[in-house]
C-alpha cells in the first residue's frame, strides 16, 4: 500500500477499535516510544501513553461508550508523519478529529488523537445557501 | 536552537500574527507546498493553502478578532514534522489547539491548526477534589 492508504488504514484501524470496545487493539495503535498526547472533546489534554491509554481504557470499559464511525477520513503524509481528519458519527452527534501518526518500527502508530464538536447543523442554520460555511461566522477565530 | 525551541518559536510567531491581526505575517507562516488544512473552533476543515489563508484574512480583518494569547505550549517533534499542543486565551474563554508543523526550506511551516472549547471550568465543577479530570467524566468519548 502506499503511504497514504497505509496513513488511512491506521485510522480505521483506530475507529474499530473505538467501536469494538477493543483496549487491547487500541493500546497496540499507539506509539511505543514517541511521544503520545491525546485531547477528548472539551478535556484537558493527556500526555503520555500511560495516561492516554488510561484514559481509553476507562471510556471503552465505560457503560457511556458509545458506537462511533468516521467518515470523510483525509490523510496528510510528510514523510514519516502524518496526520488524518475526519468526521466522527456517533448517534445524534458529529465531532471533527484530527488524528497524528508517525512511522514507528515500520508500522504507523498514533501519537496523538484531538477530538471536537462540529457545528454543521449551526452552519446550515446561519446560512443554509453557503456549502462551506466560514469560520467568519463563528464567535471565536 | 534546537528543534523543539524551533518549533515553539513558530508556535509563537502563529499567536504573535494572530494578536497583531497581520495577515501577511499568518500568510507567511504557513506552508508553501506541503498540503495545508485548518479546523476552527466548531467549524468544518477548510483544505488547501487558499482556503485556510482566505479564513484567516477574514478573521484577522474582522471586528469581531478577540486578543488571543497562548500558555503551557508542548512541542512533541519527529524529525521534520511536529505539533504543539497549547492553551489560547481569549477574554471569558479558553481554547484548546492542536497545531502541526513540518520543515520547508528550513523553516519550520505550520501545516494544520486545530482549535477547539477546553471544559476546565466544567472539570473543575464535576470534581474538585480531581486535579486532572479524565474525559470519563464526559458524556463523550
């Protein structure tokens, strides 16, 4: 595979994971050496494999954890990084990710996961004519 | 300087143009040639170097550019490529940022910036006594 179907494999690979409720696929996705942080929707970040895959732990062992899938996924590849963004479905809400992954023993591995909410449906609303709606429109930059 | 002094000095060259409302200076910062993209906070991703730059002459013109300033910035680099993980200041509001960088020509050239609603007031309202909320607190991932 090239380097951009292998960037995107890795991510899927992270989204089935999430949806199995899989800790221990998702402890394999992360990078070993280098350096992890990981920022869930409206959290501090966590930096540290020891505390992201904590963290990942508690919320796929979690009742609360809900079923996800992405879509939309666009891999960036610069060399031996990466990043992907994506949009996360999970029922009655969209978040916005963007997921880093960096080559690491011949394998892309995830060094860092950032996910938020996504204001399509306040998009439209503001102005249902515009396709793209512009962050001119928000309150903040 | 070494590579992490770098890329935090980029970092803060972003948020210097950001509070300069300098267009020509954000214009500058980002990459020529590596693929660009830009999630602002609640809104899809812009793609591609124009429209990322057109967003941010909108923004930066705009009466409604708040002062913004950044703190606890964290440099994780690998190789020529890196994010920063940092805090932006906006009156009444903190923001969370995810912004990534590789070296173009030397220099090193943001590629993706990522900002997003830190909850730290809701974290500290959930658990006082925790003083590092974990995201199995939220009603998300």
């Amino acid at each position: 595979m090239q380097d951009v179907e292998q960037v995107l494999a890795a991510n899927a690979a992270f989204y089935a994971a999430f949806a199995a409720k899989d800790a221990d696929a998702m402890a394999a996705l992360w990078a070993r050496r280098a350096a992890v942080a990981c920022i869930h929707p409206g959290w501090h970040p966590l930096r540290g494999r020891d505390a992201v895959l904590a963290s990942w732990r508690s919320i796929l062992g979690g009742p609360g954890s809900p079923p996800i899938t992405c879509s939309d996924a666009d891999a960036h590849v610069y060399g031996d990084s990466a990043f992907v963004i994506c949009i996360e479905h999970i029922p009655a809400v969209e978040l916005i990710a963007t997921n880093v992954f960096v080559r690491e023993d011949g394998a892309w591995r995830m060094v860092h996961h950032h996910a938020s909410s996504f204001a399509r449906a306040v998009a439209m609303e503001r102005d249902p004519e515009e396709e793209e709606p512009g962050p001119e429109s928000g309150t903040l930059h």
